[in-house]
C-alpha cells in the first residue's frame, strides 16, 4: 500500500508545478504566447522554456510532504482553469477587434474608391480649366494695349467730366451752405485746369468756377464780419478763407477782434443783479465766481484752440486747418511772424481775461 500510495504520488507530482502568483502565471503565458519577455535556463522554472518536468517532480518529492504535494497540485488545477478563462477572454476581445477592424477596413475601401473617383473629375476639371485660362490668355495679350489705351481715355474722360460738372457743383454746393466741400471741389480741379488750361474749351469753365469762388470768399467774409456768427463758423471762415489764399495779416486781425467781441459778449451774459454787494456771503461770492467762470473759460478755451489751428500750424479741433496739398503749394507766402502772431494771441487773452478778472474781484 506504501508502495502504491507512493507510485500513485508520483504521478500526480508529474502533473503539479510550483505554487506561484496569478499574476505572474498570466503573464508568463502571455509572454510566451506572443514570443516576449526576458527566457530563463532554469529548469525548476516552471514558466521557462527549459522547464524538466522530472526534475522538478524530484525536487517537490525529496523537500515536501504528501499534504503539500497535495495543496500544489489542487492550487495548480484552479490556477490551469483560471488561465484557460483568461485565454478565451483574449480570444473573444481580439476576435470581436478583428471583426470591427475589417468592417473599418471595408468602410474606408468604400469611401476610397468614391474619392478616387471624385479626384478624378477634380482632374478633368482642372484641365479645362487651365486650357480655358490659357485661351483667355491668348486673346488678352493681342489686346491688351488697346485695352490700357482704352482704360486711360476712360480716366480722362472722367476727370474731363468732372470738370465740365465742376461750375454745378461749386454753386449747388454754395447753396447749401456746404462751403467746405465747394473748397474741396475747386481744390481737386486745380491741377486739372492748369494741365488743359490752353484748351479754349475749358477757359468759360474756369472763369466760372472762378467767379463763384469769389463770390463764396464774399459769403465767407461777410460771416466773419457777421455778429451773429457763432465762433465755430466764424473759425471755419477764416480756415476756407485761407485755403482760397486770402490774406493771413487781415484775417488774423479780424479772427481776433470777433473773437475777442464773443468772448466778452458771453461774459456780458452773466446779469448785473447777480453780483454780490459788499455784505454778501462766501457761498454768494462763489456762486459768482462760478457763474462768471463758466462763460468765460469755455469761450477762451475755443479761441485759443482755433488761433493756433488756424495760424499757429497745430492740429487739432474742429478748427483743423486742412489745406489742401494743392492749396499749400499755391498759397502765399505768411505775411505775419509767428512772433506777431503769439503776440496777438496773447494781447487778446490777456484783455479778455482782465475784464474776467474784473468781474469776479
């Protein structure tokens, strides 16, 4: 019987291996599966490719009991079941991989073959295009001078046009009250009148254009001298006027003492009964002030701004001076210093802000 039991241990031993983790036993098979992995000369290893069956019987014979033998071989039957399980698990996931990956192989060899087919109109198209292109080009090039002879009498043509419109405008524009945009006008027609001056044709035009220019200078002259003028058309007067070369020295002289009359016009708004007498209070006194202050200090403010738009060269406000390229270069030479010119502006400032002064001390 100890004989048998033993004959019998030993074939079951054959059949067992050596107790290991599950994890490893996974990847151990995998690893061999698809030929990765580090290979060990051991041959009690039982997950290396020179594992000896019998020596590793042997060994579990000669250093463990008949319970261990056992335990190892029960161990190893549920870790060959849990292995087989892991496997057709792998074999399921890559055949359902397999099968979606040739329904997309077969869905883009579809859509490949339409494309291809799509290119190749693309081609075609392309071609005609290109010969198309190449036709156009051969009839352009034999004309193409008459075509730029073509688009120059047009160019001319239009400014011809213009300038037989010109005398329409100019009025309509005066008319309107749209002073800035007859100056804009003749301004634009300057360069062309010069050019076909000699033409007998166009000399009525000119003499026109230029005989309602000179009556818009008198419009403009008689708003500055106006009253009424308020000081924003009054400085956008003596702009024009000096875009249509009028004389600087003059309209100095007249921008300054208009301005100087609405600057005190505006103080002369602030009523007498206002002023606080002798016993008045601070918060009367300030009242005052104030009052005064903000008829003055808009009013100055302005004037300051369009003298030196207008006669000093800045830019700036609604009293820009914006001459004209072909203005500046006709227009004559400045008959008044810049010192004179700071001079005037300063005297005005300096008698407007007396009478300021005296109001409120």
């Amino acid at each position: 019987q100890q004989a048998s039991s033993r004959s019998a241990a030993y074939r079951r031993a054959a059949h067992m291996g050596d107790e290991r983790p599950r994890e490893r036993r996974t990847r151990g098979l995998l690893s061999s599966y698809y030929g990765v992995g580090g290979s060990s000369a051991d041959p009690l290893d039982v997950d290396g490719p020179n594992f000896n069956a019998d020596k590793y019987v042997n060994q579990l014979l000669e250093n463990e009991s008949l319970a261990d033998l056992v335990r190892k071989g029960n161990d190893m039957v549920t870790e060959i079941r849990s292995l087989d399980s892991d496997m057709q698990m792998l074999v399921y996931e890559n055949y359902n991989k397999f099968i979606s990956a040739t329904d997309t192989i077969r869905a883009m060899k579809q859509k490949v073959e339409g494309m291809e087919e799509q290119m190749n109109q693309l081609a075609t198209n392309m071609e005609t295009i290109i010969e198309s292109n190449r036709t156009i080009a051969s009839n352009v090039t034999g004309r193409r001078g008459q075509l730029e002879q073509l688009n120059g009498v047009r160019k001319l043509l239009v400014k011809l046009q213009f300038l037989f419109d010109l005398p329409a405008k100019l009025q309509e524009c005066i008319d309107e009250d749209e002073h800035e945009r007859a100056v804009h006008y003749y301004h634009a027609a300057t360069n062309i009148l010069k050019h076909y001056g000699h033409l007998a044709s166009f000399q009525p035009i000119h003499d026109e254009a230029v005989d309602i220019m000179g009556r818009l200078k008198h419009k403009l002259s008689d708003l500055i001298s106006a009253e009424t003028t308020p000081a924003p058309k009054l400085a956008e007067s003596v702009r024009l006027l000096l875009q249509l070369q009028g004389n600087e020295e003059d309209l100095l002289h007249r921008f300054v003492s208009r301005s100087r009359a609405l600057i005190l016009k505006r103080l002369a708004k602030v009523p007498g009964s206002s002023q606080p007498g002798a016993g008045a209070s601070a918060e009367e006194i300030e009242a005052y002030c104030a009052q005064v202050a903000a008829e003055y200090v808009p009013a100055a403010l302005e004037f300051i701004r369009a003298f030196a738009a207008l006669f000093l060269g800045a830019a700036g406000g609604g009293a820009a001076r914006a001459v004209s390229s072909a203005a500046m270069a006709d227009a004559p030479p400045s008959s008044a210093s810049a010192e004179h010119k700071r001079g005037a502006l300063q005297q005005t400032v300096h008698e407007t802000f007396d009478t300021f002064a005296q109001m409120v001390t």
